[in-house]
C-alpha cells in the first residue's frame, strides 16, 4: 500500500480526493497549511506528496520549497486552471507533475499512479538491473541514482525518469511527445511546458562536455538530445 499525503485547505474537495484514494487502495493522510504539510512530507513517511498551490499561511510554492530543500520526495502540483504562472514556477521549484483544478478523483489517481510507478521501477523491463553509462553521466535505474563524473546528482524523480529516456537514446533526439509518454506516463497536452522545464533543470545539474557545451542539447523541430562524448 503507498502512502499519499494531501496538503490542501479545501477541507471538502480534501475529503472527496481521500475517500477517493482510499477505495482505490491507498492509504491517505490529510493536512490543511502548508507548515504542517512540508513538516508531514519530511516525515519520510509517505511516497508522494499532492499540494495545493493556494493555501493560508505558507502557500504551496513555498511549501514546495522547504521540502525540496531536504527531500526528493515525489510532489504533484494542483492548481488552478490558467495559472500558468504557478504550474510553471511549481515545475522549476522541483515539482514533479501537476493537475489543474477542478479535476476529478480518477484523474488525480491516475497521475499519482504514473508517478509512483516510474518512482517506484514498477514498469521497467530487466535491462533496467545494469546501469547506464554515457560519457561522464552514470545511472543506475534500479537504485534511482545517477552521478556526474562521480559526484552524485540531486535529481527529482521526474528528472531521474526524463534523464534516462534520453541515457537510453544517447547520441538521438528523443521527441518531446516520447519524453512526456515515457517519463511523464502520460500524452503531452498542447502548450505544456512541462517537458521544457525539467530540462532546463536537468542542464542546470548536469556537467559539460570537452567543447563546454551542454550535454543536453535542443534538436530544433525534434526534441532534445543527450550528446555522446
């Protein structure tokens, strides 16, 4: 049974989601402010973290940011339908997914399935077991840990997933629409910046090759691409 945490103040919509999850199998803890959820969420206790971006006294983005700063717990984002704004700063701040509101109880389920799944190596296949070497990146999928010549890399699962689609494709663009499907669980929607946002983080945390460019380069109309040295 996975253990999901709900940080919302939308004690009925909170309620509904709970009655929800529990039916569906997980076991579900709920709390309303943002100083009681990251607190909750650095418990350790729980495997993935759903948080409300409007919230009173420590709003989600600055929950979001406490946690990050000690844990690569997993965290789905709701927020409210046309926040770009929000979802895009929740998305830089190290949040894994996020969900518009209004949305339904399966539609919630589903992303916190695809998420632990791939979190979790639910769906990968035996090759999976070795690791994964290009140039001075290496990753053990199976472990969920990668390093950068040796050093280790602080990667969201999120990350980790998108970063070894394209280590499985090194040397090849991988299209936005696979990075989505493959790392994501889910079809890109139009106009999601998702994709674009973890990149750019995922450049920040990686290293350069001999030349000193990027690694991890945009292939214009294609994708992106993680260069073979």
């Amino acid at each position: 049974m996975s253990k999901v945490l709900l940080i919302d103040d939308d004690v009925e919509l909170v309620g509904m989601f709970q009655e929800y999850l529990e039916q569906e199998g997980f076991e579900v803890k709920a709390v309303h402010d943002g100083e009681a959820g990251a607190a909750a969420a650095l418990s350790g206790l729980y495997a993935i973290a759903i948080l409300d971006v409007m919230m009173p006294r420590m709003n989600g983005l600055e929950t979001l940011r406490r946690i990050r700063g000690r844990s690569q717990l997993p965290i789905l984002m709701l927020t409210g339908r046309g926040d770009d704004t929000d979802r895009i700063v929740g998305l830089e701040l190290g949040a894994d997914d996020y969900v518009a509101k209004p949305c339904t109880p399966r539609e919630l389920t589903a992303r916190i399935r695809a998420i632990l799944r791939r979190a979790q190596g639910q769906s990968r296949d035996a090759s999976a077991a070795s690791s994964l070497q290009v140039g001075q990146l290496a990753m053990w999928p199976e472990q969920r840990r990668a390093t950068w010549a040796g050093a280790a890399l602080e990667l969201t699962s999120t990350e980790f997933n998108l970063l070894e689609v394209l280590a499985r494709h090194a040397g090849k663009p991988v299209s936005k629409n696979v990075l989505s499907e493959q790392g994501l669980g889910r079809p890109m929607a139009r106009f999601d910046r998702n994709i674009d946002v973890h990149l750019s983080s995922l450049r920040h945390k990686l290293g350069t090759i001999a030349d000193g460019r990027s690694c991890l380069q945009t292939v214009y109309r294609l994708g992106y691409q993680l260069i073979k040295e």
